[in-house]
C-alpha cells in the first residue's frame, strides 16, 4: 500500500474518532459577557442599567443597576468558594435549590450559588422592591440564563 493511502486511512479513521472526545471548557472569566441588561430586566420585570464591572479589570463580577435602587450582581466563583459555602455555612444559614445547574443552594445573606461541571457562579438581587420568596424566583430565572451559556 502506498504511503500516502496509510496516511490518508489514518487520518480519516482518526479523525472522527477525535470528535467524539467530550470537550472541557475552561470555567468563564467574564461576568458581563454572560447575560445583557435586556435578560437581567427581563428576569426582573423592570429596567437596568448596562451591567458594569465592580473593579476595572476585574471581570468575574458584574452589576447591572436598578434605577429605583438596588442591584443585581453575577459573580464568577472556583469551586473551592462554591463547596466552602456549601459545607462551611449551618443549613439555618442555606437552603438548596433545586432545578439549577448540578448543584444549588440559596444564602439567607441573599444570594443563589451555582455548580454546572467546573463552573459556579453566585447570582444576588440587592433591592427592597421584593420579598425573599420573589428575590429568590429572580435569582434562579437569572441562574438559568447564564446556565443556557455554559
């Protein structure tokens, strides 16, 4: 057989096989990039700001302002963070959250932590225009438009 037909073969017996691979993303490194003032709002059911980030060059965190006052913060987090809420905190302090990523739980402090695979993320609703019931619903919507991205 010719040389270049044995390359050929390997090549497309190879080939396929290497796209069958599960491929690991790296976790993201921008907040911002991960949901726009329309998704925050819509979520929310009222209007925000473009969503800024905290510190300059610091893109894990981003805020998008509520007119009215108030906020809504993602947070990009390891996993270490993620487990160390999870396992560091009384249950009286958190309550899981089902039907959110791999893994979920809400803060009382006022947040909702995420794990999808290696990625987790912390989403909070800084506002006095809702009750902890509602925070939490706005939370997990928000959740589950950063999950769609992952």
């Amino acid at each position: 057989m010719h040389p270049m037909v044995r390359i050929l073969a390997l090549v497309a017996f190879i080939l396929p096989a290497a796209g069958t691979m599960p491929a690991f993303a790296a976790p993201p490194t921008d907040a911002c990039s991960l949901l726009t003032a329309a998704e925050v709002s819509s979520s929310l059911g009222s209007p925000v700001a473009k969503g800024t980030y905290d510190m300059p060059g610091f893109t894990k965190t981003c805020t998008w302002t509520i007119p009215t006052g108030g906020a809504v913060t993602l947070q990009l987090q390891t996993l270490d963070f993620f487990n160390a809420g999870k396992g560091a905190l009384a249950s009286s302090e958190r309550t899981s959250a089902s039907g959110v990523g791999d893994e979920a739980y809400y803060l009382v402090m006022g947040s909702l932590d995420v794990r999808k695979g290696s990625t987790a993320f912390k989403v909070s609703v800084y506002t006095s225009e809702f009750g902890m019931d509602q925070r939490k619903a706005i939370e997990k919507s928000i959740a589950q438009r950063v999950l769609a991205k992952l």
